[in-house]
C-alpha cells in the first residue's frame, strides 16, 4: 500500500508504467513512421496509401477510446492495459505475412483499437482514480521517461531492419510488448494508496446516464475543441516540418537537426515544470500552463512567417512548438478531471480525448493540401490560427465552467 504523498521516484509500480508506456509507444506507435519508407519498398504501395492505415489506427484509438474508459471506471485497469499490449504485439507480429493492402489496413485498424487501451489515455486515467488530486506527479514522472519512445525506436528499428531486415525488426518488437511491456503493465497497475478513500470506487451510472448530459453541456465541447485545436496544430507542424523548414531556405543538414530538436523541447519543457514545482514548493495551476502553452503554439508559427529564414527566428520555433506540445499529455488529464470531476472519469476522459485523436489523424492530410494549393506560410497561418481558436476557447470554457460547474455525474 503506497502513501499518497509518496514522491512518485520511489514508487517501483510507477517506474513499471513508465517503463510500459515508453516500450509500448516505442513498438506499437512509432513503428509505423520508423518502417514506413520500408514498407514502401516491400509492398510497392505509396506513401499515401501506407499512411491511410495509420489514419485508420488513430480513428479507432479514438473510438474505443471509450469502451477502454468505461473498463477503467469499473476497475479493470490491470487487464485491460496488460491483455491491450499483448493483443497489440500479436497484430503487429502479423504484418511480415500482409499480401493486399486491405489486410495492412485491417491489422492496423485493430492495432489501433489496442492503442486506446494501453497508451497514455488509459495510463493517465487509472493514475487520475487511483491518486485522484495527487496524480499529477506520477503523469510529469511518465511523460518524461516515455518522451524517449521515439529516440528508442527510430534507431533501433534502422539498425535491426539494416542489419537484418523489417520482419525481423516486426518479431523483435513484438517480443518486447509481450515479454517486457506485458508484465510491466501487470505490475504497475497493481498500486493501492490506503490514504485516498475513493480511489477504488465504481461507477453506479450507465453509459447514457453519463453521455446524454456530457454532450449537453458547454464545458465538454470547449475542452474537446480546445485540444483538438493543440492536436491538430501540432499535427499539421510535425508531418510537414521537413518541407516546411526547407521552405525556409536552409540547408538539409540543419533541416534535419531543428526537426529533430522538437522531441526533445517536448522532455525539457516537462523537466521545467517539475523543477520549478519543486523550487517553488507549490503546483502551478495547470490551467495556466494550457493557457500559456496555447499562446506559445500561436507565436511560434507566426514568428516563422515574420521571420523568415533567421537562424534566431527558428531556433525560437523550435522551442515555441516543441516545449508547449510536450505539457499537452500533461495539462489534459489534470484540467479534464478539475473540469469535468474524477467520477467516471476514464470515460469522460476518452470521450474529450476523441477530439485530440482526430485532430491528430486529419492534420496531415489538411496541412498537405493548403500546402500543394498555396503555401507553407499559409499552413503556418493556420496553425497559428487554430492555436488561437483553442485558446479562446480555453478561456470561454474556464469562465463558463466557474459560472454553471459541470454536473458530478
């Protein structure tokens, strides 16, 4: 029984998830972008075909997202995430053996039915009812180990897939989800903190009874508008970011070093906020954080249709996009549950999160396209765009939420 002001760092289960979590988004999510150009090669399908398989993974992540919270509320986080991650590994292990196209989509349409029940929404969710106000801590603790998930996967799959070749890169990973991140997730998922009363309590509510109001209220669509506007602007900076920085004028090599630079402003920013919560002694309020990063987001692509190619001008890009993204998987969880309660709040969580899944899912073929038609200063002018649209309403959600509370339901 773990004390709920345990500092997470001492807490061997959270250091299990945290392990879980970075394997998992290592071998199940990044995959897909690390063996693209591979699967290019092997299946002779184009990069746009390839890429509607991904699509498909976020879009059903994000609608069984809300099974996946309903399981949560009812206290089945242990089986869920453990049996999620296994599940995944076997539909990863089946794509050496893919010869039409329609079965590279099918695999990776349930794969993404796993993602919803093994990655940081379901993560995130257990943590919010299990330590409920104090989650906080353990999320920062997370986030800052699985931000390396990509650092993890981008060489290993290169080398193993030169070495050797990408369907032996596909077993591999498949061994890790089931003999690494599988009893990691059974082990983290066991924590029981004496100190919170309610930590293990169940919902008595049935799925209407939650849905029907959550969709009549304001709060909800001003949460789920403002995080799909982080994910979308996101999304449509990171698939387009090559070009984009090319469109600056500046050299391959340095494109290549300012795209890789955005990873890890996303761990930086994080290490921030854990050090000036400890120098402080006190949390800074997560909704300022959201309310700052926003504003971030907004300059940042704005500074880079001002400032052209002026080394200065990207370098403060990168940290303008890169540092306020990687609060994002942090602030969400935290103002969801203060806006929206911590009952049944696995399946409030997933129906907010549907609106970041999707913006995610759609902003690269949208950046794309307002690419090919006009510019990438008209994609940056979006992005800043759709950053300011989520911060206003951001602020109408905070002022309407202070005035009429969302219901405890």
């Amino acid at each position: 029984m773990v004390n709920k002001d345990t500092p997470p760092w001492r807490n061997n289960k959270l250091w299990s998830l945290a392990v879980a979590e970075t394997l998992s988004w290592a071998c199940l999510f990044y995959v897909f972008p690390a063996l693209l150009l591979r699967w290019k090669e092997s299946f002779g399908w184009s990069i746009s075909q390839l890429s509607i398989g991904f699509t498909l993974a976020l879009i059903a992540s994000a609608i069984t997202g809300i099974i996946a919270g309903r399981i949560i509320d009812s206290g089945h986080s242990r089986k869920l995430m453990t049996s999620s991650v296994v599940i995944g590994a076997i539909l990863l292990s089946l794509l050496p053996t893919v010869t039409a196209i329609w079965q590279f989509y099918l695999i990776w349409l349930l794969i993404g039915c796993t993602l919803a029940g093994c990655l940081y929404d379901p993560c995130f969710s257990y943590l919010t009812r299990t330590f409920q106000g104090n989650a906080k801590n353990g999320i920062i603790m997370i986030t800052l180990i699985a931000g390396f998930a990509s650092t993890i996967s981008y060489p290993m799959c290169t080398l193993v897939s030169e070495l050797y070749s990408w369907e032996i890169t596909i077993y591999l990973l498949s061994g890790i989800l089931c003999l690494i991140s599988a009893p990691l997730f059974w082990y983290g998922t066991s924590i029981r903190v004496g100190t919170v009363s309610n930590s293990g309590e169940k919902s008595t509510s049935s799925v209407i009874e939650i849905i029907k109001p959550t969709l009549s209220s304001p709060v909800f669509w001003g949460l789920l508008v403002t995080f799909a506007a982080m994910s979308s602007n996101q999304g449509m900076i990171v698939s387009q970011i090559f070009p984009l920085l090319e469109s600056r004028n500046i050299s391959a090599t340095s494109t290549v070093f300012f795209a890789s630079c955005i990873g890890p402003m996303q761990v930086i920013a994080r290490l921030i906020l854990f050090a000036a919560e400890s120098f402080i002694k006190k949390n800074i309020s997560m909704m300022v954080v959201c309310l700052t990063s926003l504003i971030f987001l907004c300059l940042s692509s704005l500074a880079l249709v001002l400032g052209g190619a002026s080394l200065i001008i990207i370098v403060v890009f990168v940290m303008f996009q890169g540092g306020p993204y990687g609060l994002f998987s942090i602030v969400r969880p935290i103002i969801t549950a203060d806006l929206l309660g911590r009952v049944n709040f696995g399946l409030l969580s997933s129906m907010v999160g549907i609106g970041s899944v999707w913006g995610s899912a759609f902003a690269p073929g949208v950046a794309g396209s307002i690419a090919d038609r006009w510019s990438y200063d008209t994609v940056l002018l979006t992005t800043s765009s759709i950053a300011a649209t989520g911060l206003v309403s951001l602020i109408v959600t905070w002022r309407l939420q202070r005035k009429n509370p969302f219901p405890s339901l």
